[in-house]
C-alpha cells in the first residue's frame, strides 16, 4: 500500500468516532499529582521534621541546667526522637 493511502485511512470519519478529540481543558495525570503536592498541608511527617532539632536542643539545654549527667542527656535525647518518630508514623499519611 502506498503511503498516500496510509494516510488517508486516517481521514475516515469512523477514526473520528472511535477517538474523540482532546478536550483543551481537561488536566492531565501528572498535572493533577503535581498540583496536589504543591497545595498538601503540612502532615506530621513535616511537622516532626520540623520539630526534632528544637525539642532535642531544648531537652539536652533542660538536663544541663538541672544539673543532669551524659547518660541522662542521651536516655533524654532518645526519648525525645522516639517520641517525634512516633507521632510522625501515627495516624493518617
């Protein structure tokens, strides 16, 4: 078959029929997921990142005051990001 004739089986109204043309305003995929990344509120997951160098600096600050020795402030320390790990993996992702 010549290519002339390949071509023009594109033109028949039945190809039109079976693919029905794009729609200009319709979104695609991996637009949808990009925009749904860009507009997520901040999780937990965030929050305890956000949070695990404040909390263990104002707790290693707190044993130091009060006097504490080095395994208080590491058992402290550890507590402390356990406690940020934790609240990070519960509830809903």
């Amino acid at each position: 078959m010549p290519p002339r004739e390949e071509l023009r089986s594109l033109d028949r109204r039945r190809m039109y029929e079976i693919f029905a043309p794009l729609d200009a305003d319709e979104r695609l995929p991996r637009e949808l997921l990009l925009e749904g990344r860009r507009f997520r509120s901040v999780g937990r997951r965030e929050a305890a990142g956000f949070l695990w160098l404040p909390a263990l600096l104002l707790s290693l600050t707190a044993v130091a005051w009060m006097g504490g020795s080095a395994p208080a402030a590491i058992g402290v320390a550890a507590v402390v990001l356990a406690s940020l790990w934790l609240f990070a993996h519960s509830g809903k992702r």
